[in-house]
C-alpha cells in the first residue's frame, strides 16, 4: 500500500474515531488472531497510527494470571472490552480458549468445546449493549512463517522476540490450522463476524484490515452530538 493510499485510510479513520469518540453511544472490538509472525503487531501499528489514544485501547492476553485462572476464561476479557465511545483492539483474545487450549491439550474436549456458545452468547450481548465486534484472522504461511522467524533471529534487535517455545507450536501446525478452522466456523456470526486475510504480503494485510476497520465505522455512522441551543451569538471575552 503506498504511502498516500496509507495517510488518507488514516485520515479517513481519524475522523470516524472522532465521531465516535464524541457520540460516546457505543464502541468498537476489534479482535486480531494469527499464529506467531502472523503480524498482528505491525497490522495495529500501521492501520492505527494517528488516532487519537484517548479513545483507543489495546489489550493482550498472555498465560492467565493465577487470578485470572480462579475465574471462569471469559472473565479477564469481559473486563477490558471497550467502553462507550472507544476502538478497542484484543491483540489475541479468549480465542486462545478454544484453539491455543485444545492444542496444547491444557483442557479436554468437554471443557472448552462448549465455549464456542459461551462465546457466541458473549459477543452477542456486546453486540446489544452497543459494542460492534469484528474480528479479523491473519493468515500466512507455514513458509513465511519460517522465513520472519529466521529473521528474528537474524535481527539482535528482534532476536528478544524469538522463543523457543514458538518451534514446538510450528511442529502442531496442522493441529492448529483444524482448531482454527473450526473455531472461526462456529463463531462467525452476523453481529460478530470473522474475516480471514491473506497475511504473507504486509502491505495487503495492512490494506484489507484498514478497509474492514473503515467499512465497519461508516456502517456504524457515528455522529458528532448536537451542540447547545443559541450559541450564535456567544462570544468570548478577551
């Protein structure tokens, strides 16, 4: 994407947040899943850039907290979904619940298969109390997937994000590409849909979400509230 088609999405979605930042009727959830390389971190930085962070939240869910885990796996979301008037992005989310968790085997099926409905029933109570949620998988290849982990390593400034642990979940790749699959196919739905982009080229990864993101908004049509009644003639003194 060249860096003119870049500023004017930007600005285009500046005045949209604007708007709804305003209004403060209702917010946006934006939930990002991709496999390790997959991009969720430049796709936010790029797509984001120049909006306004007073009403704009990023949340990232990494292994529960011993808290988190003493409650049932929704509950550390629900606690940081967007308040009215907000874009709030999950940059991995309680998908982790269903995909992450039956790979790895840290539950059985009769633990976190029923999940697919406590999560449709979630987004869509968000989707009622005013919250949009959209949800975006970034998706690349197994073979770009080793061509950015070996550039990580390469990188002694990127190195920091190289984890071993990020090779034994290339080894479950198909486990993986099956639980997504079917995840996405159960929690698809109109209030709370899933788009699966193509993530091996940057640039079209950045394009497609910035679109997704602007359609939503214009869908939404926030709206700048009325201002007060006979301000014409106010004036301010010197």
């Amino acid at each position: 994407m060249t860096g003119a088609a870049t500023a004017a999405l930007t600005q285009v979605l500046s005045a949209l947040q604007e708007r709804l930042w305003a209004e403060q009727r209702r917010s946006l959830l934006l939930v990002l899943q991709a496999m390790d390389c997959g991009g969720k971190d430049g796709a936010i930085e790029h797509v984001f850039t120049g909006v306004n962070p007073q009403g704009f939240r990023i949340s990232n869910f990494r292994v529960p907290t011993e808290e988190e885990a003493s409650h049932d796996f929704l509950w550390r979301v629900h606690r940081l979904t967007p308040r009215h008037g907000e874009i709030g992005i999950f940059n991995r989310s309680h998908y982790e619940d269903v995909i992450a968790v039956r790979v790895r085997g840290l539950a059985p099926e009769k633990v976190w298969r029923p999940r697919y409905g406590h999560i449709r029933d979630f987004e869509q109570l968000l989707s009622e109390s005013g919250t949009t949620v959209v949800k975006c998988y970034l998706h690349i290849s197994k073979e770009e997937q080793a061509v950015r982990l070996q550039a990580r390593l390469d990188d002694p400034e990127k190195r920091w994000k190289f984890h071993r642990s990020d090779l034994a979940d290339r080894a479950f790749w198909d486990d993986y590409m099956s639980a997504y699959a079917e995840a996405l196919t159960e929690t698809s739905t109109r209030q709370a849909p899933w788009y699966v982009i193509p993530a091996d080229r940057k640039w079209y990864r950045n394009w497609a979400l910035s679109n997704i993101v602007l359609d939503t908004l214009e869908r939404m049509g926030p709206q700048f509230p009325k201002p007060e009644e006979n301000l014409d003639d106010v004036v301010i003194d010197e």
